[in-house]
C-alpha cells in the first residue's frame, strides 16, 4: 500500500504546500522494526519529514538522508528518502517505554532527546553531497524540521508531523506537511497562513476526522486560492538487493575478505532498514579477494607497460 503525497502552490506562486498521508508508509516501518509505541512516533515523524523533504528534490535519482542524534534512550534515527517521497529507515533502539509527557502524549522528545543535532545531506548527483545540520529544538522534530530549515537554507518554513498509535501498537493513522514561502512572498500571504496554521493543532486529530491530505492542504492555503502543483504515491521502500550487498563486501580490503572466507562458515548481512538477509558462502568471500588482487595486479601492469 502507498501513501498520498499531494503539492499545492498559491496563486501567486509565493506559498509551496506539500500534504503527505504517510499511514501505510508507518504501518510498515512498524511492521518491519517492531517499534514500541513512542518509538513508532519517532521513527514515524522522521520518515515523513524525510518524504517531505525528498519531494523538494528537483531530479530523479536525488535522495536526502536526515539523521538525528539527540542523546535520548532510543539512539540515532535516519531515514532516507528519493524525489518521489519514498522512504526507508532506522534507529538503534526500536523498543522503549516511556511514561507520557505533560500533555498527555506519547513522549517523543524524551526517547529521542533534546541536545544534539538534526543532520540533512541531500545526494544530488555531484562531487560532494550537500550538507546541513541544526540544533534540536525541541526532539518533537517538527519543530526540528522548521529550524533546520531556517538555520541551513534560509527558508521561512513551518512543518507539522503526526503519528497515532493504536492500543496494539499498530499504526492509526499518520501524517506530516511542510509550508514554504518563497523569497518574494508578501506580509498578506504570512498573515494569512499564520492564521490558517493557528487551526492546524494536529494532524493526525483532523486525519481522524475523515479530512484527507487534499483536505489538510486546502485548511492550511485557505485564502491563497492554491492550485495542485503536482502529486506522488511514495512507499516504505527498502532499495537493497544481493547485489547491492555484494558491492558492499567487495569494498572491504584484501586482508578482511580473506580473514572473514577462513573463520566463518558463512557470511549474513542484515539490512537495517528491511532486516532482509543476504547469505555468502566463504568460497564467494575468496573469489572476492582474487578479483581484488587480480585487479592490482592489472592495473600494476599497465602502469609498469
């Protein structure tokens, strides 16, 4: 099952809305990792954040990794997502238990913490990837989200992310948007969106009420006369394959391949983000460290000829 990713632009092209329904995108990550209720409304959020973010990607094959390491008892979250929003992710500690917070909700901040850093690294096909970081705000990374945004490309921005977990800790429902204004943008239009986000407390509560991602958009563009720019059906979508694997274990130096082929009986590698497994035998290992050497030895000899 996919999610509903949906981009509105105002009339006068000052305003940028990207609306995402990510709950069959949570329930997978869910299903996957086994999340704890809190856990699920952290890895959650960033997975959407992550989508959202990826969809501001401008080619395809782009891809934005968004780490956050706040120093709480869940660990370090990343999730990485592609133009088209689609996501795949992780954290260290997929199963913790908090008592609520202050407001009677699942306590986000206190699993993931509030002192460290919200890293973005956008892969957009060149030498060197770009780079940004910002101090967490909060840890409810919404908020996170908004401030990186203001800290590292100066984009006035306001973002909103949801998760709602049921009794069985299954997922509900989820959701997120990401508001941008464009340099240009007029007082009227920042008025007018800071009175519209004043009734957007959450969405997830305006998801329960049956509102849809089309819906939430029209809420928070209300006055701004906004058209649908454009639209995606992004997924928890795991990329990793045997072969992919592979390429990784011929990355590793001569010395590991052959130490890994001599002590152990097989070689298993675990996706982090799917928990897929990949099984090589040692003689697959060897054949590596021969092609690696073989490889030397070529590229030696046509320096030396």
């Amino acid at each position: 099952m996919k999610g509903k990713l949906k981009r509105y632009l105002s009339q006068d092209g000052a305003v940028v809305c990207a609306v995402l329904d990510g709950t069959e995108m949570c329930r997978e990550m869910e299903r996957i990792h086994k999340t704890s209720a809190v856990c699920s409304a952290a890895l959650g959020r960033l997975s959407m954040a992550a989508s959202l973010i990826g969809y501001t990607l401008k080619n395809p094959g782009d891809t934005v990794t968004v780490r956050l390491d706040g120093g709480g008892p869940a660990g370090i979250l990343l999730a990485v997502a592609d133009d088209l929003g689609n996501v795949k992710s992780y954290i260290d500690h997929p199963i913790i238990e908090l008592p609520l917070n202050d407001k009677g909700k699942l306590d986000v901040a206190g699993a993931v913490g509030s002192s460290g850093t919200l890293f973005v690294i956008k892969d957009l096909g060149m030498k060197e990837p770009y780079s940004g970081q910002t101090a967490l705000v909060s840890g409810e990374i919404a908020e996170d989200v908004t401030q990186y945004f203001a800290d590292s490309e100066q984009v006035p921005s306001a973002c909103g992310l949801g998760v709602l977990v049921n009794p069985d800790l299954t997922v509900a429902c989820a959701g997120g948007y990401l508001v941008q204004l464009l340099p240009f943008a007029p007082e009227s239009d920042i008025a007018q969106l800071e009175e519209n986000l004043r009734d957007v407390t959450s969405v997830t509560a305006l998801m329960q009420a049956g509102m849809s991602a089309e819906d939430i958009a029209q809420k928070i563009m209300a006055g701004l006369h906004a058209e649908l720019l454009d639209e995606s059906e992004p997924a928890y979508a795991c990329d990793c394959s045997r072969e992919r694997t592979a390429r990784m274990l011929r990355s590793l130096d001569i010395p590991t391949l052959r130490e890994m082929a001599a002590e152990m009986p097989e070689i298993e590698v675990c996706c982090h983000f799917c928990t897929n497994k990949y099984v090589f035998t040692p003689a697959e290992i060897s054949a590596m460290a021969d092609e690696k050497e073989q490889q030397i030895i070529k590229n030696k000899n046509d320096i030396e000829n």
